[in-house]
C-alpha cells in the first residue's frame, strides 16, 4: 500500500488487498516465527511463551508509507502492555541490509523486536495462510499459542490486546466477523468494478444487517453504504491521479484529476497537504530511479527542482529524502541546498522534537560549512534521544562537529 491515505480510510480500503477465500481461521494455531536476523531485540520463540506470553505478529516494509504511520504507534503500544505479558514483532521480508539502518535510524521510535523472515516462510505461516496481501498488517498470538485476531495495527488492535489481556475476547465473536468482513471485501471490490447498482443495493442491506449482528464491521463507525460508496468514488480519484503522475502526465491534465480526487475527499483528509506529499513522493521516486540509472546528472536535477518544488509536510518522508542526497554514495556532486531545504522543514513539521531529523538537519548545516549551527541542532538531536546505543551516536557525532570548530 504505497498511498498516502488518512488512516481510516487506509484501514477500510485494505480490504481492496485481501482475498475472501482463507485457509486458516482464528482459533488456529500460530505457526512458529521462521527468521532470518532478528534486527533487534531478543529473539522470540513462541513455544516459550505458551502459558504467559502474549505475542503481536506484525508484518511491514521499509518502503511503505502506512507501515512507516503504524510503527509509532505500535512502540506506544508495547510500552503500554510490556508489563502485561504482551511482545511486539516486527517482520519484513526485505534484505537485511536494508532493514537494519532504517530500524537503528528510527532508533526509540521504532522501540519493540524486529525480525527478517527467512526465505517469507513467516509470512508464508501468517499472511498467506490467512490470504493477506496488504500491509501493514497485524496477528495476536494468545497464551495458547492460537491466532485470536488479525486486521490492520490502527484500526482496532490496541483494543483487541486489551480484550485478549482481560481474557474478554470471544473468538467465535471475531470468526463471524472475518466471514462478515469478506462480503465488505466483495461489496467493495463490486463498487470499485462498476457493479450493477441493483445489487449493490442488495448487498449494502445485507451489510448493514450484518453490522448490527456482529457489533460493527468498520472500526469505529457503524457501516453506511453511501459512505463506503463515496470512499470507492475517492480511491478511483486518487488511483487515477497516481497513474497520471506515474505515467508523466501534463500539469493540466494531472490538475484535472486532482479536482475530481478533492471533490470527493473526505472532510478529515487534508487536501492540499495529500497533493504535495504526492508530488514529493513522485519526485523522490524520479530521484532514485535516476540514480539507479547511473547518477544521470540531467534526470537528478529535473527530480530535485520538483523535490525543491513539492512542499512536502510528511516529516518522514522530508527526512528520508534529505537523508538520501546528503549519504548516498551514488550522487556524485550533492545538492546541499535542497537538502538543507528539505531537513528544515522535516524540523518545522515534527516540531523539532525527533531525534533522527534534528540529526539529518545538523549533518546539512555542517555540510554546508555552517558549523556552530550544526553543533546547536546535533545537541538537540541528543537531548532529544532516551536510547542509549542511538544517543553514542549522536555524540560521537556531536563530537566530529565540535572537533571541526576547533
């Protein structure tokens, strides 16, 4: 799910992902954690836990943005059930060497086990026995050793932990809404395919009789047809509009499909901040392609004029952009400009209060030969950061700069 959609919306348009044939139900036993690394934390078996351990399997990727929203709130969520018996996972099926600095960048942030499957045989034993292809994406492993619930980590899994602390959760309440949730899935994908409306009609009533039965089919909201309706008009909007960008379309016909995208946004999503996160998010993309390509002096500078033109406010993705022109060994003459540009505002979007950017922000300022500066905002970046492992690095990092004032 690489799309930059509000949470909810996100939450419900998984259902676009997921196949209503399953091979395995709740109340099945979990299968054993097959990994290749575990990246950080201690390693995890989850026959050891049998009797008085509660695990949360998720599965997530680097390169996905819901993933990257999800991982907050997954740390805020070990913190708060660490003393209950409650471990948190994290697995990705990426190379390792691909996932180890982006969790080590993350540091505190990103605060519970991580793991790399091993050849997808984890996911193999949860996402495809379960026919899951969306992530992020969540299991609770109860003290039996069974799956109790899956479903998207924002979309109600610290309320479905809680139940399963309490020993409240009733599983067979959890299978009827699996099977209630496949028909959502079908009513979904029928509306998104142009379905006859007549039975769309049908299906909706149905639903909605299903929504008062199982006590909800939405996370937080009792399911509506005209609503979920409008959801589908809003996703074949922005699916439109990213295929127009993807496919280099005009700046008049790409402004044409983000009428139709903003005619039918909901109220809670905001705009203008979606528009240029996309833009952003497409020349980033245009940025690493072009250095995959052999460092093409001519494509990378088309990319970072929309980089520098995008104004982008997902702190994050700032962060990772401005991160990539000042490190990767591939750029051969560094725009620091822009990624002064772009760190700056990564500071102004999160409030100057995480670590990791602050850190970016400094090693732009000191690239620049703005040297005092950076020392200024890399003693941010360590008083900002409570891991220790991350924090010497920031201060041998703080000590370069110091060193170089000299």
């Amino acid at each position: 799910m690489k799309q930059l959609l509000p949470l909810s919306l996100a939450a419900a348009a998984a259902c676009v992902f997921t196949h209503p044939a399953r091979a395995a139900e709740l109340g099945d036993k979990a299968a054993p954690l097959a990994i290749a690394e575990w990246v950080k934390g201690k390693p995890v078996n989850l026959a050891d836990g049998k009797g008085k351990t509660i695990y949360v399997v998720e599965f997530w990727a680097t390169w996905c943005p819901p993933c990257r929203t999800s991982i907050p709130h997954l740390t805020e969520m070990q913190k708060k059930f660490k003393d209950q018996g409650v471990v948190f996972i994290g697995v990705s099926d990426e190379e390792v060497g691909k996932v180890k600095p982006f969790v080590e960048k993350l540091g505190e942030k990103m605060d519970y086990v991580v793991a790399v499957d091993k050849d997808k045989q984890t996911s193999k034993g949860y996402m495809e026995a379960y026919a899951i292809n969306g992530i992020p994406h969540a299991f609770i492993v109860d003290k039996e050793s069974r799956v109790v619930w899956q479903g998207h980590p924002m979309a109600g899994l610290e309320e479905a932990v809680a139940q399963v602390v309490a020993g409240k959760l009733d599983v067979d309440k959890e299978k009827k809404k699996a099977a209630a949730q496949s028909k959502v899935e079908a009513f979904f994908t029928a509306a998104m395919e142009g379905e006859d409306q007549a039975k769309l009609d049908k299906m909706a009533k149905e639903l909605e009789a299903l929504d008062k039965e199982v006590g909800g089919l939405m996370q937080g909201k009792p399911f509506k047809a005209d609503e979920v309706m409008k959801m589908v008009k809003f996703q074949k909007a922005f699916m439109a509009y990213q295929q127009g960008m993807q496919s280099g379309a005009s700046d008049e016909k790409l402004e044409t499909l983000f009428k139709e995208v903003a005619a039918n946004a909901p109220a809670d999503v905001k705009v203008d901040e979606l528009k240029s996160d996309l833009a952003m998010q497409s020349a980033y993309a245009s940025f690493m392609k072009a250095l995959e390509d052999g460092a093409d002096a001519k494509k990378l500078a088309v990319a970072e004029a929309k980089l520098a033109a995008a104004k982008g406010k997902n702190p994050q993705l700032l962060n990772e952009v401005a991160w990539a022109i000042l490190d990767d060994a591939r750029i051969q003459k560094r725009n620091l400009d822009l990624a002064l540009q772009l760190s700056k505002a990564a500071v102004d979007a999160s409030d100057a209060k995480e670590f990791a950017i602050l850190d970016t922000y400094a090693r732009a300022l000191f690239e620049k030969g703005r040297v005092a500066d950076a020392i200024v905002q890399q003693q941010k970046a360590v008083a900002a950061c409570t891991e220790a492992d991350q924090q010497a690095d920031l201060e041998a990092t703080l000590k370069k700069y110091q060193a170089a004032k000299k």
